[in-house]
C-alpha cells in the first residue's frame, strides 16, 4: 500500500512519522496510556504535550480511539 492508497485518519501517519520522528505505534501506546479518555481532550494533550499540529493530533486519536472499540 502506498500513502497515496491511505484513506481517513491513517492517510496522515506517513507525514506524522516524517514530522515528530516517532513511529505510530508509540503515538497510539501514548494515548491508550493517558488518564484522559475523551477525544478532545486527548487532542489537546497531545497539541500541549508533545508539540501536535491540530489535524496529526485529531488523526491519532481518532485512529487510536476507533482500533481500541
């Protein structure tokens, strides 16, 4: 699959990986292990916290969030 093929959320991991060095993987474990639960929230925190743009931080949670039901 390429990044052209990536469709919703997961079409912005490529650029994420390129930008904060850090693997998806790592993103999504830091979300599943944050108090917060809500998807707003876990925005915000990592946008505060780690140095997220709004769209990479809205992406990962919204991949994360959907995986985990």
């Amino acid at each position: 699959m390429t990044e052209k093929d990536l469709k919703g959320p997961a079409s912005y991991f490529p650029s994420i990986e390129r930008k904060y060095g850090r693997p998806v993987g790592e993103w999504q474990e830091l979300i599943r292990s944050s108090p917060l639960t809500r998807h707003m929230e876990l925005v915000a925190w990592l946008k505060s916290e780690h140095g997220l743009g709004h769209g990479h931080a809205n992406a990962l949670v919204a991949a994360t969030l959907a995986g985990d039901e």
